[in-house]
C-alpha cells in the first residue's frame, strides 16, 4: 500500500523515533517535547493514525486516481491494493453510475479549490449493499506552490442513522395521518415557559395560525385561552398525574371563541432533554352548545311536567274536595230537615205552653215534648260529630288482652283459610282507657282492608304489646309522654306506593272500587286514636304489604266520670245556700242553667267570659263552686278553672264542653289532675244538680 508521499507502507521493522510506540504509557509522566517533530516522521504519524481509524481516509491526484487509502476504505472497496490504488472510481467500483457520481464530485472540489461535504450512495463489498456515505473531502495542495494536486477526504457511514430518522417520519407521518383520520388532528407541543414547539397541520386548521406564525408564541397568549380553572392547579395536576383533560376556551385568528377539550400529557426529558407539554385539541363547541340547549329542554320540560303534575294533582284535590262538598250537601241536608222538626216541635210546645199556661196537665205534657225534641236534636248532633270523626267516645277501662284475644277469635272464623291469621298479644298488657264499640270498629275496618289488600290470600299479624313514651325517646312526636298500648295489623297484600299512603288517611279516598269502600276508614280510625290521646301510623310498601300502628294510652288508674245522667245524692251538702257561679259566652245557656240552679236551691252569680269571672273573684266575691264553658272569647274554660283555684284554693269546679272531640282528653286531663269534673252538653237538671251535690259533698268529707 502507498502513503501520500508516494512511499510504501512500512509493514514491518523499526518503529520510527516519534511513533505512537515512544509515546508516554498511561499514568507515565511524559518528556517534554525539544523541538517539533521533523517532516518525514509526522508523516510516520500521520500515517499510522490513518492506518487504526474506523472511518475511511483517502486521497487522490488532479485526474481522480487513488492515492492513498486505509484499511477501512479498502475493506468498503473490496479490491485489492493494485486494483485500487493509482486508478479511478471507475474502475475499481462495479457500478458506473455511483462511479461517475463520485469523480464527478471529486473534480468539482479540484475545480472549486474548496473543501465540501457531500453525501453520497457507494457499494460495500463488505455487506453487499448500497450504503450512504456522509464525506467531506478538500483540495490538497504543493506546499512549495499552493498548487491543487489532488484532494483527501474521510468518510462516515451514515446508513443506518438516514434509516432511523426515516423510520421516525414515516412513523411521525402515520400517527399524524392516524389523527386525522379520527379527527384528532390539532395537537401540538410547548415546552415548559409556555412557548409552542410544534403545531400540527389540525392546528391550522382549527386555529388559523401557520406553524411558522405559532411556533415559538407563548400559547395561552396566542389563543387568549379561558381556563376553567386557575392555571396553577392544571400545573399541578400535570406535574402530579402526568395528565389533564379538560375544557379550554380559545380565541381562533378570524376572532371567533371556540371551545376545545384539551388532553395534556407531560412528556418528562429524557437523555438531558427538557420536559414538553403534549396537547391533543378537539374543538367540542358544537358538542358543548347541543348539551346546554338538551339541559335547558330538560329543565323546561321538567317545568313543564312540574306544571302538570301541580295542575292534574290540584285538579285530584278540588275533585276530592267535590266529592266531600257533595256528600257533606246531603248530609247538610238531612240534619237540616232533622233540626227543622225539633225547632218546630220546640216552638210549637213553647207556644202551645204559653196558651195554656193556667192549664198545668197541658204545660208538663208539653214540656215533656219540648224536653223529647232536644233528645232527638242531641240525636242529630252526634251524627254530624261522628261525620268530622269527632263522635263522642265512651270511654270506659279495658283488658285488651281479653279483648284483642276475642277480635282474633272473630278474624279466625271471618277470613277462612285463605287468610291465616297469626296473633303476637302480649297477655300482661296494662288496662286501656277508650272506647269499647269504636275500638272493636276500628281494628275490624283494618282487618277488612288488610284482607282486601291480600286478593289472593296471604297472612295477617295481629301484635299488641306495652310501649312506654319517655323524654329521650324517639317515637313519634305527636305522642304524649306516658304509657300506651301499641296494637299492629300487618298484611303480606300489595301495599301503597308513597303517593297513595300519603293520602290514604284523607277523608273519601279510597282504592276500592266504589261499591266496596266509602274512604273514611282509615280516616276515622286516625281520629279515634288521636281523640282518645294515641296516634295513628301507617307503613307500606308496593309487594311487601302494609302495616297500620295503633297507639292507645293505658288507664292507669284514670277513672273517667260518665256523661250520661248522675244519680242525684239523696242528702244536701249541707242546709246553707251554696253560691254557685256559671260562666257561658251564650247567654240563652247561661240564663237556663242559672235558673235551672236557682230553682233547686243554689244562689247562683253569672258572668258572660273568663275575664269577667276573674275579675268579680278579685271584687271579693265568694262562691263554693265554679260551673264553666270550655270554649269562649279570651280565656277558655281551663284556663278560668286554674286562675280561680289559685285565688281559691280547693275550689270545685265542673266543666261543660259541647265539642265531643275534647272531652276524652279534657276527662283524662281532669281526672289526673283532680281539679275539675267534665259534662258534655247536652245536660239535664238530675245530671247538673247531682255533680254539684256530689263535688260538694266530696269537699266537706275531706
């Protein structure tokens, strides 16, 4: 092989002084240098670094020829050192047209006198294959002259790099056509100020902006984005989750506001290089302007149903309220013609009494017709009561274990087979304070609904036991403190949806057909729990049947005075008048009764209202017993009675009520007391007389 100087490459014998050989080991302190190193053995240097590099170094004279090459340029040759060198490209290469390529590359740098680098397609023996050269090559020159005698060059292969980047745009190229064809096509990268690094042609698109308008602009100022919130904590999700999705507003080049979703991913350096900021934009503002039109149809027709349910459920309760006008008409009706035969027979008598008032046959015959036609007007009274559910309750002591047992016994023998009955009734239950007849009513209208819910049979419970209502308890509040007695009616029927347990207690509602139920059941039962102290509570569910709660209070050695006639004490408290004061707002009643006392022997002193009773005691009146009105103007009747008890300690006092829906209650409260006896109205002179006579009495024995 030849060097450049056109000697043959020493292969063999001394190392010329200056060669790498001499040169300094490795951890060896190096001589310094007397004098730079002579021509002939820089060459010797120069050579040898030829002769161990992996790149190809060659040079060649003005016509092309090859005059020195290294062993890596051989080894790409593939010829040998007589075929090479001192001969063209032209005939050492197998083919002519990279040949010709090359030499003409090579004259072109010898005609330029300039250095150039090229790249450049040549055979490799080695591999058998094209490969891609990257070679710079410049003009060699007489040292003596500045002549250009040839040129040296050093080439890399390059192929696989060239590979790699193509690799990497045709994979480039097929995501950014993949994202196209999903419509995915805006994205683009910024690093971490903010600046755009690219811009996708789906960028233009969407924005307006060429990539060489947007790259390097601060992208939330080049759109003007609107950030749903703070920057800073979309920077935090980032740094945290590595990603973002969200909704961005952003201002296009023509000025029209878009809405894009925006995913964001941190792309983290890797291999020193800084981290970047991956957005994938898909304008949504189409998306986003059908979704608030659908909201705002949702709400109107959700108004608009609103509307309607409002409108048809008044509609259902003015009908309802029909239905009850309806039947309360008839029911007006009826007492209507039934009062107007008692006043007439009152008026007729009362005449008739004043015609013949010398007559004493006739006036006692006609007193006593008078006395009948109030009987029937009282008659009529408690009819129209037990219509508003406010029918007076007889209330009396009872063993509802006996009686519960009893009502199970009749349900047993009523329902058959098809309805077992299964009883839970404690027999230690304390005694009951109601009334027997619309107690046993009451439980016999559950049963018979329980019945109807179970069509096809089914099972109903019948449990009883003792509750007790305490301060810290959580049972219903409209329950009083104190003792009851719960009874539940439990059915396996098909139960009440909440819109039909919710109205189940209405007066007239029903779900029967209207041949087999009037609605005022339930209804009634709720009003003689509560006007005997308890509570009334229903549960249900549609498939899993229904349950009605029935609480009662105990007696607890409560004993109620009966309303009907007192037997009249056959001794006087004592042969002194007693002074007896009658309040009533209604003076036709006060008047009556006043002198319905006085004829009996009682000096009696009247005041029209609480207030006025009050202040006639604070005048220094004294009287032995107290007779008042419930219901009147200002103070009622219980309010008067404690008031006057306080200024006269021990004072007997008896209270009337007309209104039947207060007067369990008002016994209960009385009795426990001890301050007051209760009468309902209507009353007879034996009934007034005897408990005056009797609480007198009481007061002198004590």
């Amino acid at each position: 092989m030849w060097n450049i100087f056109g000697r043959r490459q020493r292969t063999s014998g001394t190392t010329p002084a200056g060669s790498a050989e001499q040169l300094s080991a490795p951890g060896q302190t190096m001589q310094p240098c007397a004098a730079p190193i002579p021509l002939p053995d820089r060459a010797n240097l120069l050579h040898f670094i030829g002769e161990l590099m992996p790149d190809p170094i060659y040079a060649k004279d003005h016509a092309g020829r090859m005059l020195y090459a290294n062993p890596a340029t051989m080894a790409v040759i593939g010829r040998p050192a007589d075929e090479v060198i001192c001969h063209t490209a032209a005939e050492y290469l197998a083919e002519p047209v990279k040949a010709l390529a090359i030499m003409e590359a090579d004259q072109r740098i010898l005609a330029r006198g300039e250095a150039e680098a090229t790249e450049e397609e040549v055979p490799d023996a080695r591999r058998g294959e094209t490969r891609v050269w990257q070679s710079t090559r410049a003009p060699l020159r007489d040292p003596a002259t500045g002549e250009v005698v040839g040129l040296v060059g050093i080439s890399r292969d390059v192929t696989d790099d060239r590979r790699t980047v193509a690799t990497l745009a045709a994979e480039r190229a097929h995501l950014r056509d993949l994202l196209e064809t999903l419509g995915l096509g805006a994205y683009m990268t910024r690093d971490m100020t903010g600046a755009i690094r690219s811009w996708s042609e789906g960028c233009v698109r969407l924005y307006g902006w060429t990539a060489a308008e947007a790259v390097g602009r601060i992208s939330h100022d080049l759109l003007q984005t609107r950030f749903p919130i703070s920057l800073r904590d979309i920077e935090a999700a980032l740094e945290r989750d590595g990603e973002w999705t969200g909704d961005l507003r952003h201002r296009t080049k023509d000025g029209k506001e878009i809405i894009v979703c925006a995913h964001k991913v941190l792309r983290r350096g890797a291999g020193g290089r800084p981290p970047a900021i991956l957005e994938a934009l898909t304008d949504v503002t189409a998306l986003r302007q059908s979704e608030a039109a659908l909201a705002t149809l949702n709400r109107q027709g959700e108004d608009r149903v609103r509307g309607e349910v409002t409108a048809r459920r008044e509609e259902q309760t003015r009908a309802a309220q029909g239905e009850r006008l309806h039947a309360l008409g008839h029911l007006a009706g009826g007492i209507a013609h039934d009062f107007n035969n008692v006043l007439q027979a009152v008026q007729g008598g009362i005449s008739v009494i004043e015609r013949r008032a010398a007559d004493a046959e006739s006036v006692r015959r006609f007193a006593r017709v008078v006395a009948s036609a109030a009987e029937r007007g009282s008659a009529v009274t408690r009819q129209l009561l037990a219509f508003a559910r406010r029918d007076e309750l007889r209330a009396e002591r009872i063993e509802p274990a006996a009686l519960l047992d009893t009502f199970r016994e009749m349900l047993v023998n009523i329902l058959g087979t098809k309805v077992p009955v299964r009883a839970r009734i404690d027999q230690r239950l304390p005694v009951l304070l109601a009334d027997r007849n619309q107690l046993m009513r009451v439980l016999m209208n559950l049963a018979t609904n329980a019945r109807d819910a179970m069509p096809g049979g089914g099972i109903l419970t019948l449990t009883a036991k003792a509750e007790e209502v305490a301060d810290d308890s959580s049972h219903r509040a409209d329950l009083k403190l104190g003792c009851y007695v719960r009874i539940e009616i439990a059915d396996t029927g098909i139960g009440m949806d909440q819109a039909t347990q919710a109205r189940a207690i209405e007066p007239f509602f029903t779900t029967k057909p209207r041949e087999r139920g009037t609605g005022l059941g339930l209804s009634m039962a709720k009003g003689f729990a509560e006007q005997s102290g308890g509570a009334l509570a229903i549960d249900s569910e549609p498939g899993r049947g229904t349950t009605v709660t029935l609480w009662l209070p105990t007696a607890e050695a409560v004993v109620l005075a009966p309303s009907e006639g007192v037997p009249r004490s056959d001794r006087r408290p004592s042969d002194e008048v007693r002074r007896v004061m009658v309040v009533d707002d209604d003076s036709m009643v006060r008047e009556t009764m006043a002198a319905t006392l006085e004829d009996t022997g009682f000096a009696v002193l009247t005041a029209e209202s609480g207030v006025e009773a009050l202040a006639l005691l604070e005048a220094g009146e004294v009287v032995d017993l107290l007779v008042s009105d419930f219901s009147m103007p200002g103070i009622n009747g219980l309010v008067l009675i404690r008031e006057a008890q306080t200024r006269l300690p021990g004072l007997p006092a008896i209270l009337l009520t007309g209104y039947a829906g207060d007067s369990a209650q008002l016994a209960v409260d009385g009795a426990l007391s001890g301050t007051f006896s209760l009468l309902r109205k209507p009353i007879t002179v034996e009934m007034l007389v005897g408990r005056i006579e009797a609480l007198l009495t009481a007061k002198m024995d004590s």
